[in-house]
C-alpha cells in the first residue's frame, strides 16, 4: 500500500460487516493463503463479495467473500515522507547508465 501506508505504519482495524466497506475505503481481510492484507476496496460486488487493490499494483485482487473481511483500516501513525537528495554515487550510477542507454541507441 506504499506510498498510502509506509513500513513501520501503525494501523486500528474497526471490525465492521463488509457491506459497511464503502469504494476508497482501507479494509482488511484474510486472503486464501491466511495473510492480512490491507488494500484500498475497489468496488463492492452484487454477490456481497468485495475488489480490494493496493495503492502501488495495477491489477486488483481476486473478490473477496464477505466472511473474509475483518473490517475497516485506519492508519494510526507513521513516519514522515521525506525526500533526500541523492548521494554522490547514486547520481554516478545513473549518469552511468543513462550514457550507456544514450550510446547503444545511436
């Protein structure tokens, strides 16, 4: 869910029956393979199932039955985005591998 939730981020789980899940909505659920997973819900489905996709994929996930989802995410604190500037080296790399880019297309 990067760049909406970043590592370390504490999120609350409010449980709340998934007909409750609204589109844009945080919710967790329990996928297939028994891992909670918070993602962004896409649509709700006319079956009672719901879309969830993560902020950073481009496909969504596979729907999710209602039973699977615990409720609505609220991220209750995390760090600051900050930017740094790049570090001498980094910018070498990629003067680098910009000029070979730059040199194998002509």
């Amino acid at each position: 869910m990067w760049p909406a939730i970043r590592d370390g981020a504490i999120l609350t789980i409010e449980p709340c029956p998934a007909g409750a899940c609204r589109r844009g909505d945080l919710a967790a659920y329990v996928s297939a393979d028994q891992r909670l997973i918070v993602h962004r819900v896409i649509a709700p489905l006319s079956d009672g199932q719901l879309t969830f996709r993560g902020d950073g994929l481009e496909l969504p996930d596979a729907p999710v039955p209602e039973r699977e989802v615990l409720g609505k995410a609220t991220i209750e604190w995390q760090r600051p985005f900050r930017l740094r500037a790049p570090r001498v080296r980094e910018l070498r790399l990629l003067l680098r591998a910009l000029l070979r880019n730059l040199t194998q297309r002509w």
